[in-house]
C-alpha cells in the first residue's frame, strides 16, 4: 500500500500458469535483478518496500514450522471481506477489480489492476469491491503449520486499532 492511499496492481487473466505463479511470488517477495535470468526470460519489479502501505514495518515470523499458502480470492461487485486481521505477513496482487481497503488505523487504500499489496498485520481491516467487475486477488500467506492466516474481528471504531 502507498501513502498516498493509491495503489496500481494488474493482470486480466483468470488463471495463472505455474511459472507465472512463481514469477509472481519473486516479485512481491524477493528483489529480482535482470541478470538472476538468462536468455528471454524478462523481470520486472513490481514493488519493493519495508513497510506496508500505512507505514508500519514488517515483522517476519520466527518459526520451526513455516508454511506458505497461495490463493486466489474473488470478491463480487459490492461485496467486503468482512473486518479482519493477520498475525502473519501477507502479500496480494490485483488481477481485476478495485480493492478499497479501510484500515482501523483510519487510513484507506485503494487498488488497481497490477497494483502489490503488502497487507498490514494485526491490524483490522475490511476490503470492499468499489466496481461492476469481480476483484480477483493472487493472495500468499507467508504463516505457520496450524496457525491461522485470517482472523475474523468485530468492525473497531475507526482509528482504534483492530487486535
């Protein structure tokens, strides 16, 4: 997320085939340089940031049993995810729609088509479909065997914080 509460994030496809899947991954992840590749293959940054988008830094887990999960989420022309936090880094990436995020911490994001999401951790949040079109997410879960990646939380009064 940006400070200046806009973010671009795009690709229209539906499905992603496995070495674009990853090439995804590295990008949001890991700093890609031009030479880590031979021959056609192409890399282009599409975020590089310590904080997420309302500034507050990153904090990785110290963990015996790491685990990553990588999914897809679909939100419908209307529809929110409900206000909810994470205790464990998330990133995201827009492939369709427009994400409005509120935060509890008063801020509000709003994303694009090819825009990266680095999402705030235990901190509220609530996403909510501004458009006609079906937002539709390439989420990844960098967590723990058997500990949550979503927690469900009341909607806290806005600037109030959300654990």
């Amino acid at each position: 997320m940006r400070s200046d509460s806009t973010k671009k994030f795009s690709m229209n496809a539906r499905f992603l085939k496995p070495g674009v899947f990853f090439f995804i991954l590295f990008s949001v992840v890991a700093t890609v340089r031009a030479d880590d590749y031979v021959g056609t293959v192409k890399a282009e940054k599409i975020l590089v940031t310590t904080t997420a988008g309302n500034g507050q830094k990153h904090a990785y887990l110290k963990t015996e049993r790491p685990e990553v999960t990588a999914m897809t989420v679909e939100i419908p022309p209307g529809a929110e995810t409900g206000w909810h936090l994470h205790t464990v880094p998330v990133y995201a990436y827009v492939l369709a729609g427009t994400l409005e995020v509120k935060i509890a911490d008063g801020k509000t994001f709003t994303f694009k088509p090819g825009d990266a999401i680095v999402e705030v951790q235990n901190l509220a949040h609530n996403g909510r479909n501004l458009g006609r079109e079906t937002v539709r997410l390439v989420v990844f879960y960098t967590g723990e065997e058997g500990r949550p990646n979503v927690t469900r939380v009341e909607k806290p009064e806005i600037g109030g914080g959300g654990r």
